[in-house]
C-alpha cells in the first residue's frame, strides 16, 4: 500500500495526474501560493466554475474540471489557519486529505497530487503538518483499494526532504 504514496519536489501544477489539490480559500475563488499558481495555469474558466460553488468550509473538498492544466481535475480543499494548536486545527487538517481522497474515489480518480496544506500563508508547523498528511492518506489507503497512486509535491527541498523521512519511518513502524 505504501508503494502508491510518491513524495516529489516540484510545482504542482505541472503535474500529470488525475487530479491535483488546491490548498484554496473559504471563499474558492483564488489567492495567493498554490491557489493562485493552480488559478494561473488553470484560466480563466476555472474561475468560473469556482463561482458557482459558493465557497467551502475549512476541513471540507469540493471538485471542478482543471481546464488548461494538466489534471484533469482540480479538488479544492480548505486548510485551517494556525492559531497554536488550540482549535481543531489538526482534526480540520486531518479532515481535509480524507475528504480529498472521499471525492477523489467518488469521481472514480486514481491518482492524485497534494501539496503540503496548511504550511504556507496559514502557517501550520509542517513537523506537525506532514506527520497529520501521511498518517491520514495511509490510514486512507489501507481501507480503499481504488487508488493507483497519492503523490506530495513538495514545493522546495526542505519540505521534500522532511516528508520522505517521515514516509520512511511509517513504513519502517509498520513492517
Ligand atoms: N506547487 C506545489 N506546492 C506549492 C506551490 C506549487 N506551485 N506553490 C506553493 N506551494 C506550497 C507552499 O510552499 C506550501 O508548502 O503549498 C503549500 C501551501 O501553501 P499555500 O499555498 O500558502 O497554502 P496555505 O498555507 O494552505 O494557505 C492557503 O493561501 O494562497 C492562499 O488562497 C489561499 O487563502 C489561501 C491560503
């Protein structure tokens, strides 16, 4: 099962998977970082898609077509903001990659692309972020076959490097 989880470097919107995942805002209709990198390369239709969503609630995926890029489709998911730890923020993380992968496996996707949610603008430690990340898609993965592959784009070689060495140790504990 661990064989379908990827780490890679690089920028998410390059990506040729089934589906890549906006770490977006409650509103859906664009910003900054990934958001705003996916809505570049995404155009203008994107955009218009979004509009007809009326936003998304922190912890929760909405799915639209992706356009120009890549992916065939983009899963909208919003991060919580970092106010310490005190807020849920770790459930709503958590929340946020299982139900990417609910939607995902309800549109029949079979490989997909996350960033690292949560970890720029809005601030969550990734220690704490990518350990929530990988234990949330493995745990996924352990009870839903459907999926060929869940690839992290790590957006630079520290995150990169942090996210293998955590895969590595949850595939060292499980053996
Ligand atoms: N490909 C992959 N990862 C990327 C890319 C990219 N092109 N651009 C940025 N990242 C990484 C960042 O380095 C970070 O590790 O995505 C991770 C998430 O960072 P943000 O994009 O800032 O997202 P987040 O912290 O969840 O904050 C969301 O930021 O852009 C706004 O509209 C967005 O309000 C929302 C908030």
């Amino acid at each position: 099962m661990q064989s379908k989880i990827e780490i890679i470097q690089g920028d998410i919107t390059k990506i040729s998977v089934d589906a890549i995942v906006n770490a977006a805002n409650t509103s859906l209709l664009g910003g900054g970082g990934v958001d705003g990198a996916i809505h570049a390369a995404a155009g203008r239709e994107l955009l218009q898609e979004c509009l007809t969503l009326h936003g998304c609630e922190t912890g929760q995926a909405k799915i639209t077509k992706g356009y120009n890029l890549p992916a065939k489709y983009v899963i909208h998911t919003v991060g919580p903001v970092w106010h310490g730890g005190s807020n849920k923020e770790s459930q709503f993380l958590a929340n946020c990659y299982r139900n990417c992968l609910k939607i995902a496996e309800e549109n029949n996707i079979k490989s997909i692309a996350f960033p690292s949610i949560s970890t720029g603008v809005y601030g969550y430690p990734i220690e704490e972020a990518s350990d929530i990340a990988l234990k949330e898609i493995v745990s996924f993965l352990m009870t839903h076959s459907s999926f060929e592959k869940v690839i992290i784009v790590c957006f630079g070689e520290r995150p990169y490097h942090l996210y293998c060495e955590k895969l590595n140790k949850i595939i060292l504990n499980s053996q």
